[in-house]
C-alpha cells in the first residue's frame, strides 16, 4: 500500500480512518475499533497521520509514537484544532 496521508476521526470506541495516496486518490475508508488500531497502523507504511487536537489524540500519537520507534519508522502528526 502507498498511502502518503491518513486521516483519523476519534472516538470512544470506534475510529474512522481515510488514507489517501500521494496524489489525493482514496486509498481506504474504513472503521476501526480500538483494539484494531495499533495492530492496523503495524502494517502501514511511513506516512503524515492527522487527527483533531484532544486529550486522546495525545494518548494515541503516544502510542503510535512508540511503536514506530520499536519498528524503526517515522511516523508524521498533524493537528487540527
């Protein structure tokens, strides 16, 4: 998958997730439960993640942050107020 730009909608428990390539080409649109997301973000390339800024956008970036430094990947965040 080349997907360049992802897109996360958060919620309690389910999240919506929009990837998208480097020409703007949707690339998937799909729901995700919590206990599905750092197992599907494992599988995804280096890319730009953007989510709104709020106290569980922080908890994730963490999380996601954390892992990619286990995998060896760099892992880009943009917040939207």
């Amino acid at each position: 998958m080349n997907v360049k730009t992802i897109g996360i909608d958060l919620a309690k428990e389910v999240f919506q997730v929009h990837g998208i390539d480097k020409h703007g080409k949707r690339l998937f649109n799909k729901q995700l439960k919590r206990a599905k997301m750092l197992s599907f973000f494992a599988n995804i390339p280096p890319c730009l993640i953007g989510m709104e800024a709020c106290a569980s956008a922080r908890f994730w970036v963490g999380k996601l942050m954390s892992m990619q430094k286990a995998q060896g990947k760099t892992l880009q965040f943009s917040w939207r107020d």
